[in-house]
C-alpha cells in the first residue's frame, strides 16, 4: 500500500477528491496533508476526513525558501510518503526539495500543458482566442511545470466564456482527471492518459 501526502495552499477541493478515491482496493493511502497557510480551509476538511494535518507558514521565512521548506520536510519525512502530491499548492519548490522525491511528486496545472505554465493561465487562454483549455497531471521536476505529463482533460472554451467560468469548468474535470492518475501512478503505471 502506497503512502500520500498531499500539500494545499487553499479550499483543498482536489485534495478532498484525492482522499476520497483512496479507498477500497485503491493501491494507495493518504497519510498527511500539510500546507503552508495555516488558514488554509482545506486542512480543516482534511482533518474531518481522518487525515493528519499540518502547516508551515512561509510568511515567517521571508527572503528564506530554503529555510521554509526544511520546516516543511519535518512532517513530510515523518509521514513516510512513497508519493507526494501537489493540489493547489501555491509555493515553488527549490531543485533541492524536489529531487527528494524524484520520481515520486505529481502535480496539477490547470492548462494543457505545455501551454501556459505558471500563473493565469485561464486568462491567457482566452486572450490567445484557443478553442479549448483543460488541466494536466505531470511529474514534478526542477523546471517549472516541465515534468513528464501524465495525463490530461480538455474543456471547450465558450464564446463568452471568462476566466473565472472557464475555471469553474476546468476545476471540475481537474476533479476526474488527478484521482485517475494517482490511482494509475501508484499502480506504477505511468502511461499517459486522456479523460
């Protein structure tokens, strides 16, 4: 049985459809969610679901990303993940955290992937006039939304359509898509797959 940790930065609402689809004869279990916002919802929800929580706030590592994510490591180590998943998690990782887990962390970005990594993406979609949007799941590596890309959904773009709209659209599918790949990653399977 695979071990998950799941990092939040906000509401949790792909970690909460990532710990309910670990159950049954799922390969894995969620293990810890931790955050670096203190007040972040999703860790209240996470501990009404059973899951042991923790938080590390950035703000009192100012200038100090190095010293954030060792705080950060303590609970993370202490879980034991075999896999460390990223669901909203609004902070990027120094190479020196990712290559901790090697192999092992999945991300999700709400864009198709290599489009639009980073911020905005939903605005710079509509901007560019693209006729479909979606979201990704992908290995992290050091590179910025860069790992290999494990699975995807698209979602038409509306006439109409605005960026907070597309959002609610593409988080929906987001919703499908990550249980899909975890399920499928903690199998070992790593083949990609289109929802």
């Amino acid at each position: 049985m695979k071990r998950v940790a799941i990092l939040i930065s906000g509401s949790g609402s792909n970690m909460v459809r990532l710990v309910e689809s670990m159950t049954g004869n799922h390969p894995a279990r969620p293990v810890l969610v931790a955050s670096n916002d203190p007040s972040a919802t999703g860790l209240q929800k996470a501990a009404g679901l059973g899951i042991a929580t923790a938080a590390v706030d950035h703000r009192r590592f100012p200038h100090d990303r190095a010293g954030f994510e060792a705080e950060l490591l303590k609970p993370l180590l202490d879980a034991r993940p075999d896999i460390l998943c990223l669901a909203g998690f609004m902070r990027v990782l120094t190479p020196e955290f990712v290559a901790k887990f090697t192999g092992r962390m999945l991300n999700i970005h709400p864009s198709l992937l290599p489009q639009y990594p980073g911020l905005d993406t939903h605005a710079r979609a509509i901007a560019a006039g693209d006729s479909e949007a979606g979201a990704t799941v992908h290995e992290v590596t050091p590179e910025l939304d860069s790992g290999p890309i494990l699975g995807q959904v698209r979602v038409p773009i509306l006439p109409g359509d605005t960026e907070q709209t597309l959002a609610a659209k593409v988080l929906e599918q987001e919703h499908r898509l990550y249980p899909a790949v975890l399920r499928r990653f903690a199998e070992g399977d790593r083949r990609l797959l289109m929802l």
